[in-house]
C-alpha cells in the first residue's frame, strides 16, 4: 500500500495543480488576454517567468486560461461518453437478439474508422466552438464505454445473483440499478480515467487545426500552432504549453494505470 501511495503522488501533484489552476483561475488577477506591443516575443523574465507571446500577452496567463479549457472539455466529454456509452452498452448485452446486433453493428461501423478523424470532420462541419468541440469528441467517445459496458454485463447477468433477482420477480431497472451497475462502476472507472487523457490530447489537436475554441480564448494546442511559427526565436511559446500538456496526459496515464491495479481489473 506504501508503495502504491507513493507511485501516486507525483501525477497526483501534478493534476491537482493542474486541476486548481483550472478551476480557480478565473479568481486570480491574471490577463490572459492584454496586448502589450512592448513585450512581443520577450522571453521568460522576473515579471512573466513564462515570457510572453507574439501579440505581448502573457504566456502564463494563457496556460492558465487553456488548462481550465482542456479540463472542461475533458469533464464533458467523458461524463456524456460515460452515461451515453454505459446505457446503450447495458441495454444491448440486457436484451440480446436484434437490439444487440444492431448496436454491435453500430459500434463495429465507428471502430472502423479512427475516432480523431471522424472528431475532426464534426467539428468541420458544425464549426469551431467549445460547445461543438465537446459534442464531436462524445459523438465518437462513447463507442469504448459502450463495448465495455456490453461485455461486462454479458458476464455479470449471468451471475447467481442476477439470476435470483430475476427469479424473486425484480423488474429490469431495479435488477440494472442495484444489482449491475455497481459492479460495472469499476472497470468504466478506469476506462474513464484514461478517457480523460484522449480527450484532452483530442481538444488540443482540435484547436491546433483551428477547430476548437477561438482566439482571444486560450487553448494548449491553439498557443502550440500559435507558437510554431516562432520556435526559433521564441521556443518558449511552444515549450511550455507542450510541457504542461505533457505533464498532464503523462499524469493522468499514470493514476489511470494506478487505479486499475489497485481496483485489480482484468483488461
């Protein structure tokens, strides 16, 4: 147990730093969005010990500013993916015959193409936004809770204690509600977790392409295109929102393998 606390306190730190920037960020006295002709391109100084970007802007703020998007994004997408998934995934294996072939079809046709590229081509076609960002990645996001849902319940209805429920007479939505679902939790838990880190990478690729959030906002992969162009003599602009998004998916990678060792799930 001593070992595990400790694997986990590192990424722990960090998401959480992470995870309190973005959600109380908007209380500090930051701005993210000040032009400061003065300071275009200035490297990292006493007064912004991460410089500034082309446009003077402080490039802290902006990091700040683009965690509490990645986060946000993050936390929709996968609770929309998570219950959506979960549902279909559970009526599916619940019902079997046609309603299970059809959905088994349904998910086979989003697994046959990449779900970054299917993301993309959403976003293209609604526009570029926050709200159409997350609706894209949860169109594709669900496909994997969906399939592990399905096969977990294939296994779990099969159980002594299912099979009693069903026999004392308990309808479909106690036996799903208190007898399923719980054993469910665990391993959509993880799947969850690991969630997290593909949608933030997912947003990031998003808005380097120009499809996520729009400027002034701030986003880590629209500061990462942004700041391609002046690697050279401002490497700074891409060093350190590529560094905290680094940091981040490294992170949560790490507490999602954590998680799923100490909850003992079978891949």
């Amino acid at each position: 147990m001593h070992s595990i606390a400790w694997r986990l306190a590192l990424p722990s730190l960090i998401l959480s730093f992470w995870l309190v920037l973005a959600v109380f960020g908007s209380w500090l006295l930051l701005n993210p969005n000040e032009v400061s002709l003065p300071d275009i391109l200035k490297p990292p100084h006493f007064g912004a010990w991460l410089g500034h970007d082309e446009l003077g802007r402080p490039v802290w703020d902006r990091l700040v500013m683009g965690a509490a998007t990645s986060f946000f994004v993050a936390f929709w997408v996968v609770l929309v993916s998570l219950l959506l998934g979960t549902l279909i995934g559970t009526v599916s294996a619940w019902y079997g015959g046609l309603t299970d072939r059809l959905i088994v079809h349904l998910i086979d046709v989003f697994l046959a193409f990449p779900g970054i590229l299917l993301a993309i081509a959403l976003a293209g076609l609604l526009g570029p936004g926050i709200e159409n960002v997350i609706f894209a990645l949860s169109t594709v996001g669900w496909v994997g809770f969906a399939r592990l849902a399905r096969a977990q319940t294939l296994s779990l209805k099969q159980r002594e204690h299912v099979l009693s429920a069903r026999a004392l007479g308990a309808n479909t939505a106690r036996i799903l509600r208190y007898h399923l679902l719980p054993l469910l939790l665990a391993p959509l838990i993880v799947e969850g977790t690991f969630g997290i880190a593909g949608v933030v990478i997912a947003e990031a690729g998003l808005s380097f392409l120009g499809l996520g959030v729009q400027p002034p906002e701030a986003s880590w992969g629209s500061m990462l295109r942004d700041g391609s162009r002046y690697m050279l003599m401002a490497p700074h602009l891409v060093l350190a929102p590529g560094m905290a998004l680094m940091l981040v998916v490294l992170s949560v990678n790490l507490l999602g393998d954590q998680i799923r060792d100490w909850l003992d799930v079978k891949a």
